[in-house]
C-alpha cells in the first residue's frame, strides 16, 4: 500500500482460542478475507474472536528501518 493509502485499523483475533494475535488491514472486509485464507479449516472459529482495536496494546512497539523506536501513534 502506498503511503498516501488510508490508515490501517488495527484488529485482533484469537487462533488458538485464547491466544491473541494482531493485525493491521485497511478495512473489516480485508481482515476477514485474510483470516478466510490464513485459517480456511478453523475460519468459522476465528472470525467470532475479531475485534477492531482503538489502538495497539501498551506492549505493541513499532520502529523504522534503522531499528529505532517511532513515538506511539495517538490514534
């Protein structure tokens, strides 16, 4: 995606049940459409667990290229 693209929301997902997993997608659609294709036997167990998040978890680190931390987005 280009930088001048929409912002990705920010979603998460259990698989195994219980063990949070995170992901960044454009829209719900794309999410679900990923989850449809990266879990096509346990599709009908995951999609119930997403949820779009307001922000990433407190542990949730993001950094550029050289590996140096970037300052939390507010969003």
């Amino acid at each position: 995606m280009s930088p001048s693209g929409p912002p990705l929301k920010k979603f998460r997902y259990e698989y195994p049940a219980s063990e949070a997993r995170f992901l960044a997608a454009p829209t719900a659609e794309a999410a679900v459409l990923y989850i449809r294709r990266a879990y096509p036997h346990n599709a009908l167990d995951v999609l119930p667990t997403l949820r779009e998040l307001a922000r990433w978890p407190e542990f949730w680190k993001t950094v550029d290229d050289q590996g140096l931390l970037l300052p939390r987005d507010p969003t």
